[in-house]
C-alpha cells in the first residue's frame, strides 16, 4: 500500500511534536515534510510530493486561509485539512472557501485525526461533528432553512445526494444508501454542481449547511 505522503504545518513546534508521534505510529501515513508557517509551507509543498497538508488556521507570517489559498493554486490536487483551535463559524468557512476539504478542533480524538486525513486523502470534505453540530444549530437557531425559490432547480432525488454529499459520504456509500449505482451519483453530482453553479465538494457541503439542508436529527 502507498502511504499517505502528508505535511504538517504549525507554528509550534511541540503540536508538530506531538502530531508527529502520533502519525509516525501510522504504517499508511508518511511525514515528509513540516513547516512552522505559511510561506515555508507554499515552498515546500512546490518540491514535494504530497496528498494532504495538516494545516494550522492561526499564524503570525500568513493564516491558513491564505497559506491554504495560495497552495492550492499552485498544487490544486493536494488536499488541506485545517487543525485548529478555532471552532467558530466564520473560520470554518474562510478556511472552506480557500479550498480546504476539511476542518477538525486539535482537542478531537487522535481517531478523529487519522480519519479525517483519510477522508481528505480519498477527496472527500471532513467535517468534524462538534464543528458541524454548532453550524447546524446555528442556522436552525435563526430559522436557516432552505427557502423553495433557491433550491428550485434541484429535484427531489438531487436534494437527497446533496445533502449525503455534505455529511462527507462517497459516491459509494450514497449510492448505498439510495439503492443506485455510484455513476448515477456522480451524475447527480454534475447536474447539481451546474445547476447551483459550485465546482468542488467544499461549496457543496457550505451551499448544504447554509440551507439548512443538513438537520441535527439525521446527522447526530
């Protein structure tokens, strides 16, 4: 099995410390490479072969939202997965719009850690459920649902995959779920991507929450 090839980005060296003690254990995850800010982590992420980046939201050279921004645009392909203190909604969201696939407090579970990096590694978006559990309850809290105008164009069944889409399942599994085949899920997919005009996994999963499509009694 091809390892995990992953970087870690924190300013502190004794949180890569400790990131790395626990990753090192991993036969399927392989450190190669760390950087203690953002601009060594663009450098290095340019002459190294890479997966994921573990990446820190608060740094004094440059944030994660930009070190994040400007990674991906010269290495689209790698996926970023943000450790962080910060569990508000906005850093979750800027942190989703540079192009993160997926956003987990540094108090989660080491077993929350390793999924996560594998959830990002397979192209899926991660979201961590005290994360997810305080969004959804937010925009219940202000009465966030889905108003029929914007979702208009969506049918039934495109709603249902949007929704799985955004609580970080595979084409797989969703289609597991539906009874249909993971092509007819990527098709959905396509038709679904065009219709809201969003282009990646992230947008769907924000687009998902902001509509309030997601609700705590059938993720929690």
């Amino acid at each position: 099995m091809t390892p995990i090839r992953l970087m870690l980005v924190d300013d502190h060296e004794i949180v890569r410390a400790g990131l790395r003690m626990l990753l090192q254990s991993q036969p399927d995850i392989e450190i190669v490479a760390e950087a203690s800010s953002g601009a060594e982590a663009i450098e290095l992420a340019q002459t190294h072969s890479l997966d994921v980046v573990l990446m820190d939201v608060t740094m004094p050279d440059m944030n994660g939202m930009e070190a994040t921004r400007q990674l991906k645009a010269r290495c689209p392909s790698v996926g970023v997965l943000a450790l962080t203190i910060h569990e508000e909604e906005d850093y979750f969201f800027q942190m989703l719009d540079a192009g993160a696939s997926g956003y987990i407090p540094k108090r989660a579970a080491p077993d929350d850690l390793l999924r996560a990096i594998h959830t990002v590694y397979q192209g899926e978006v991660f979201l961590h459920s005290s994360v997810a559990r305080a969004l959804v309850k937010d925009f219940l809290q202000r009465g966030g649902v889905a108003s029929e105008e914007s979702l208009s164009t969506l049918t039934e069944r495109e709603r249902e995959v949007l929704t799985l889409i955004a609580e970080g399942l595979t084409n797989k599994q969703i289609g597991e779920q539906l009874g249909i085949s993971p092509k007819t899920v990527a098709r959905h997919r396509d038709k679904i991507t065009k219709k809201l005009n969003l282009s990646s996994r992230a947008e769907l999963t924000r687009y998902a929450i902001q509509k309030g499509l997601i609700s705590l009694s059938d993720q929690f």
